[in-house]
C-alpha cells in the first residue's frame, strides 16, 4: 500500500502546483489588461495557457468572485475590477446602503419581487407562526458600479409589514424601513455565515455562472419579546464584500 499512498501524494502535489501556476498566469493576463477591455474567447485563453476550457472555466470563477472580471453570456468577459469595496465589522448590525453610504459608493436597488403568500412549514417554524399564518416574502438585486452585487430575501410576518408600508417606504433594506417605522422594537440579530455555490436562479439575478462562490448570510432578526421579525438569505459577492470580526482576548 505504501507505493500507491507515494503515487497519490505525488500527484496530488502535481495537481496543486499546476493550479497554482495557471491561476498566477490568469492574474497576470487580468492585470495587464485595461478595465472594461475584454479578455480573448475562452478557446484562444485555454491555447495561450496550456490547458483545457474546463479547466480554464474553473480557474476564472475565482476571479469573477473577486469581482475582477465579469461574464457576460454570448458576449465575452470583460475586466471590471471594482473600485470600492464595502468592508464592515459584523459586530454592529447595519444596512449595506448605510455601509455603501460611508465610503460613498452609490448602490440602487433592482426589480423588487414581492410576494403576500401562506407561509411554509420551514418558515413558520422560525417565525413561531400558527400553520395559516401568511408572511410577505421581499426578493431583490443591490447593484453597485452598474452590475449586481448582492441578493436578499427577507420574510416577514404580514402582521410585521403590510403591502401598504413596502409600497411606500421601502428602498432596499427591511432593517431600515423596520427602524423606519418605529415597530416592532428591535434588539438584535443571530446570522449564520458560509460559503455557498449559486444555484441557477441566484446565478442568474447576479449575472455570474451557476456553481460560483458566493458569501451567504442567514439571519434572524429578534424582536423585543424575542421573536424573530424577519428572517432572511443574503448573498454578496466576495470581491465586493469584505467582512471582518473585532474578537477581544478571554
């Protein structure tokens, strides 16, 4: 057994090596390229850096992550590198239009989906609803330096929100509206952070490929009497996105 565990080792090395090598010389053709001038097709790339256009196709996932290039579908990619990066603490809970704010960068939101429908089984569970309860379900685009940077979706109770309230005051962020509004007093909120692949429909409202990378953010936001007011699915863009926590000795 000890021959085959040295063969796999030396091939896995190998593995890394030529990746690491390929991502070097893709960074290199990025960088040396002008923002907003398109990159060779993806069969003339592969050619050019030796390998297949699967492998290539992988390779430049990362990149579009990071918010250096971009895919457009039947177009090309083209360099985009972006200009600002939203960074925030996760310690304080705020709004991306309040951080977009502070460094001045303008973000708008897109198409708003909105939906008044029976909540699920799952959802009612979280928000300790009874199972005929109804909740407004809000899904939409945050766009910052005219492409798609994040998507979130939030539901909320329609005894929380009403149809009348989203329609007149919303702007992109339930928090702010919430706050907005005055009720229900808000005390704090517990989010679960990961590393997600988008699915299709994810894929598609942001403008990447379906499988890439994306930081996904599942919150509940409490209530003064400890209820979870709005839960919601948020999905940034690590290349725009740069979060960190301020953590204190024990």
């Amino acid at each position: 057994m000890l021959p085959d565990w040295r063969i796999n080792l030396a091939e896995l090395s190998n593995h890394h090596s030529l990746s690491r090598r390929l991502h070097e010389s893709l960074h290199k053709v990025i960088t040396t390229t002008e923002t907003g001038a398109r990159l060779p097709s993806e069969p003339k790339l592969a050619r050019r850096l030796g390998v297949s256009r699967a492998t290539l196709r992988e390779a430049m996932r990362t990149f579009e992550t990071q918010g250096l290039i971009q895919r457009r579908q039947g177009v090309g990619t083209f360099v985009v590198r972006p200009a600002h990066v939203i960074e925030s603490g996760l310690e304080v809970l705020e709004s991306v239009e309040s951080l977009a704010k502070r460094i001045g960068l303008p973000v708008t939101m897109g198409e708003l989906k909105f939906e008044h429908r029976p909540a699920t089984e799952a959802e009612a569970l979280v928000l300790q609803l009874s199972a005929i309860a109804s909740v407004i379900c809000l899904s939409r685009v945050i766009r910052a330096e005219d492409r798609p940077v994040a998507y979130f979706v939030d539901t909320v109770p329609d005894f929380v929100l009403s149809e009348e309230e989203v329609r007149a005051g919303f702007r992109g962020s339930v928090l702010e509206l919430l706050l907005e509004l005055g009720e229900p007093q808000l005390v704090n909120s517990r989010c679960e952070i990961s590393a997600v692949a988008a699915d299709r429909y994810i894929a598609r409202a942001l403008n990447i490929q379906r499988g890439d990378a994306l930081l996904r953010f599942i919150s509940h936001l409490y209530g003064i009497d400890g209820r979870v007011v709005d839960y919601s699915a948020s999905y940034f863009l690590p290349g725009y996105f740069r979060f960190h926590v301020v953590r204190e000795l024990g």
